[in-house]
C-alpha cells in the first residue's frame, strides 16, 4: 500500500502530470492574451489609418483607406490536441449570423 504514494515512478509520473496540467493552462492564458493584444493592436491600425486621413490636406474622395484583407495574421496558433479540435467544431464564430 505505501508503495504507491512513496513509489519513485508514480511520484515522477504525477509530477510531470502537473507539469503538463500547467504547461496546458499557461498555453491558453497566453494565446487568450495574444487574441486580445491582435485585436488590439488591429484596432489601433485603423486608428492611425483614420487619424492620418483627418490631417492630410487630401480632398475626402482621394484619401487611401487601410485594406484589412492584405493584412498577414502575424500570431499563429498552438497545434492543439485532438480533443479541443473537436470541441472547438460545434462553437460558432464571433460576428457570425446564426
């Protein structure tokens, strides 16, 4: 019996079982933090891009307007486990009519 709790495996295994556990929630918090800071720094871009259109000394119809399609997702995200990709599957996009 004690050999279980006092067992150097089983207590390696539940060591790095937490690792992982930690590692997993730490992943998720910071690609949270990434999609809140890409949206961010989108939102500014367009502010620049709007602010600069209200100062130049260009007539309205010639002013240049940021394209947002041309833009490169500059934050990739982590491959994920089988798992969350199917959970992800049923969830509905933001934004998207339903």
């Amino acid at each position: 019996m004690f050999k279980r709790f006092f067992d150097p495996a089983t207590i390696y295994t539940r060591r790095a079982q937490r690792c992982m556990d930690e590692a997993r929630m730490a992943a998720l918090e910071h690609e949270s933090a990434a999609e809140h800071h890409a949206a961010l720094a989108s939102m500014y871009r367009d502010r620049v891009a709007r602010l600069q259109n209200e100062l130049s000394p260009q007539p309205q119809e010639t002013r240049i307007v940021r394209d947002t399609s041309s833009q490169v997702a500059r934050i990739t995200s982590l491959k994920k486990r089988d798992e969350t990709a199917a959970a992800k599957a049923g969830m509905i996009a933001q934004g998207v009519a339903g």
